[in-house]
C-alpha cells in the first residue's frame, strides 16, 4: 500500500471514529440527564378540604326510600367519598415511586438477539487497494447476548430510595387519616339533616298551633267578642311561621342532596334517616391525657414525621452527590456466521465516577434539598400546636355546647307552659292574643335554640373524635363516652 493510500485510510478510519464517538455522545448525554437527582415531593399533596365534599356515586338510584342509618352512611362514605379514594390514589403513585428508585439499586439485565446482514462498498468510504475488491459481502451474522449492569457504589441513589420509601409510608399515613376526616364529614352532614328535620317539624307544630290561634281570634271577631286587631295579629303570626317553614323545608332538602354527594348516593334517590340525634352527657375527660393520646393516634402526625425523615434522606441524597460511584458493566453471548458456528464471548468492566468540577450544582441541590428539610420541620412543629389547639378547642365546645343544650330544653318547656297559659287567657277573655303571638314567637326560638344546641353537641363529640384519630370509635363518643 502507497503512502498516500495508507494517509487516506488513516484519515477516514479517524473521521469515521469521530462519526461513531459523536453518535455515541447523545444516549451518554441521555444517559446522564437520566442520573440526574429525582425529585421526592417533601411533602404529599394530600387530597383538598372540598374533596371530601364530593363522592364518587356507583350505584343506580331506586324507585324505592331508601332507610339510612348513620353506620350505614358511614360505610358509604368510607367506600364512596372522593377525599377517601384520592388518598388511596396518592398511595398508589407513592408505592409506585418507591419501586422506581428501588431498581436504581438493583442490576439491570437484558437479554438481545441480533440477526445482522451487511454489504460494505469501500470505494464509496475512500479506501481503494489495488487488486482489492472494492464491494465486500454480503455477509452476515447472528449474536445472541445477556448483559448485566449495576451500581454497585451509590450512595446517592440509596438515599433517594430512602426518601421514597419514607413517603410511602407517609402516603399510607394520609391515606388513614382521610377516614377519620370522611367519618367528621359525613356524621356533620347526618347530623344537620337531623337537625333540619327537627326545625322542620318544629315549625309544622308551630304553623298548626298557630292555626288553631288564627281560627279562635276569628271565631272570636265574628262573635264580637275581640278586635279586628287580634285576627290580623293571628294572621301575620301563622303566614310569618309558613315562610319560617317553607325555608326549613328548603334547607333540608339541599342538606340532603349534600349528605348524598358525601356519601356517594345517586342525587335523585330518595332516603330517610333512620338515626334520632343522640345526646348523652359527655364524660370530663382529663385535657393533658387527652393531648397525650391525640398525638399517639393522630395519623396526619405520624405522616409528618415520615415526610421530615423523607426530607432528611433527601438532604443526606444531595450531600452524597459528592461521593465516587462504581459501577459494573458485563455481557455474555454467542456470535458466529449461525447459531451452529457461534463461539461464546463476553466483556467486563469497571467504572469509578468521581465528580471533579460540578461544586456550583452540587451546592445548589445541598441549599434547596435543606430549604425544603427545614420547610418541613416548621409544618411539623405547626402540627404539633394544632393538635393541641384541636383536641383544647373540642373539649371547650363540648363543655359549652352540654350546657346549651340544657338550656334550651329548659327554655322550650317554659316557652310551652308559657303558650298554653296566653292561650288559655286569651280562651277565657281575660286578655287579647298579643299575648298568645309572643308566646308562639317564643316558643319558635326556644325549639330552634334547641335543635341547634343539640346539633352543635354532636358535631363538637365528632370533631374530637377527628382530633384524637379515633374515627373508628365515632359511635362511643356520640353516645357519651
């Protein structure tokens, strides 16, 4: 060979080493994008406030009422409320998270056949050798290969695994705590539908009282025993009550539609509750024990710390970012013009990665990987206080809400006496019926201070059911614990 000829082959065979280097440069480059720090959330976006307003509804409505207790509204609400399946959802994409920095740890290993046919023109690369042919081939082969690699050395990727599984279980957490946020979501929307229905018959009661006053004072003007004065005072009062009425019945009937929408019922189903609203004295529970035993149980809590463990083993990932890496690369197959002329070969090797000049991004990781570690543990510090301020807040209700209720109950039966004595005076002649509107007047708020007082007793017993994490024990506490 000349050695113009011998220049020329050294020139292409460079430039085609150039060609490959560079074809070779953007997986590495794709390779080393995907090494990059994945990002673990340090805190889990549980489901919003308002989706526990929602449900998602599974069933056909009947043409049937259907009777629905609270335990059974419960197991609906449990099943069926959108907060609840979005908790699981979120638990789903975490436990999914975690399996992807998992294999991260762990070998990868592929299996190629590869079934190759190849036709080389040299003149068209350059080369041309006298009494050489210039075209080569066809020819072929057959390689069947299994390849191995992994990092044996990350220290990086072994804290973000960490991370990962720590927001797992913080996902596994939340999911829990939802329940005990669905059960204070459905039994408050029970409740003041047995609160509507209770003003609702108040006022039915009341607009029929009414009307028997309304009837008396006109017997009465007719007879000319009492002044026009009485049947427009007695008319007002029961058109007054009808309008009081009316309201009542509208507010039950969105309170109901709202109840369905929390539990998952079709929204054209008809349903009746079959619950009373309970009330039994409520137990004086020691405050300090009660704190204690909220930060056991409360699962938003336990949550917060696994998302500040998660935020640490993320701030340990940043830091390890610095550390060598090693890693093994291997393959092990057979190739040959086919199978049956095949010969076995392999290669191995070693890779140890240790990061020179990348200080400035390094420390950027470092900074924002503590932000969010120290962003973490104030929300964890806040939580502590509002569980204190929640379980404090319960109690201080449920004292206020026992002493209204007696209150009120003691207000209706004076109210009542009070009715029926004006009535009985103003039956007898011995006054007018002014007497007789204020005592309805009366008696329609004592009934409404009551249903509400009550109303407000059970949803207080719910709410430190919900500050304790004892959603499961909901029954007890209504009933007085």
């Amino acid at each position: 060979m000349s050695s113009d000829h011998c220049k020329k082959y050294l020139n292409n065979l460079f430039a085609h080493f150039l060609l490959a280097l560079s074809a070779g440069a953007i997986p590495a480059l794709q390779a080393a994008a995907q090494q990059l720090p994945t990002q673990v959330p340090g805190q889990s976006s549980g489901p919003s406030s308002a989706s526990f307003a929602g449900s998602v509804a599974t069933d056909q409505a009947t043409g049937q009422t259907l009777d629905l207790s609270l335990d059974e509204a419960m197991q609906r609400g449990l099943k069926n409320n959108l907060g609840a399946i979005l908790s699981g959802t979120q638990k789903d994409s975490a436990r999914a998270q975690r399996l992807t920095q998992l294999q991260a740890l762990l070998p990868d290993v592929e299996f190629n056949a590869r079934e190759a046919v190849s036709q080389v023109d040299l003149a068209a690369q350059g080369l041309r050798i006298p009494g050489f042919p210039t075209i080569i081939g066809p020819f072929g082969y057959t390689d069947l290969r299994a390849s191995l690699s992994w990092s044996l050395v990350d220290v990086k990727s072994l804290k973000t695994y960490m991370a990962a599984k720590h927001q797992f279980k913080a996902a596994e957490l939340t999911a829990q705590d939802a329940r005990d946020m669905v059960v204070l979501t459905v039994g408050n929307s029970y409740m003041l539908v047995l609160a509507d229905q209770g003003r609702v018959e108040s006022y039915q009661a009341q607009v029929a009282t009414s009307k028997v006053s309304l009837d008396q004072a006109k017997a009465n003007h007719d007879a000319g025993t009492a002044p026009k004065l009485d049947v427009l005072r007695a008319q007002v009062d029961y058109q007054s009550l009808e309008q009081q009425l009316i309201v009542a019945q509208n507010a039950l009937e969105k309170d109901k539609l709202a109840l369905a929408r929390v539990i998952g019922l079709p929204l054209e189903q008809k349903f009746n509750l079959t619950d009373k609203a309970p009330y039994a004295v409520f137990d004086k529970l020691d405050v300090d024990a009660t704190i204690k035993q909220a930060h056991a149980n409360r699962k938003d809590l336990a949550a917060m710390v696994e998302q500040t463990k998660a935020a640490e083993d993320q701030r340990k990932a940043a830091t390890a970012d610095r550390l060598p890496t090693v890693k093994f690369d291997g393959d092990y197959g057979d190739i040959g013009v086919n199978v049956r002329k095949s010969h076995g070969t392999g290669d191995a090797s070693g890779t140890l990665s240790v990061p020179v000049f990348k200080e400035f991004g390094l420390r950027g990781e470092v900074e924002v990987a503590q932000s969010q570690l120290d962003t973490q543990k104030a929300q964890m510090s806040d939580l502590n206080a509002q569980v204190d301020a929640d379980v404090r807040d319960a109690l201080l209700d449920i004292e206020a809400a026992q002493k209204q209720v007696e209150v009120a109950r003691s207000s209706v039966d004076l109210a009542t006496e009070a009715l029926s004595e004006a009535q009985q005076r103003y039956a007898n002649g011995v006054s007018d019926n002014l007497a007789v509107s204020q005592a309805q007047q009366s008696v329609a708020q004592a009934n409404d201070q009551y249903v509400s007082s009550l109303y407000r007793d059970n949803v207080a017993k719910l709410s430190l059911v919900r500050a304790l994490g004892a959603g499961q024990d909901y029954s007890k506490y209504l009933g007085g614990k």
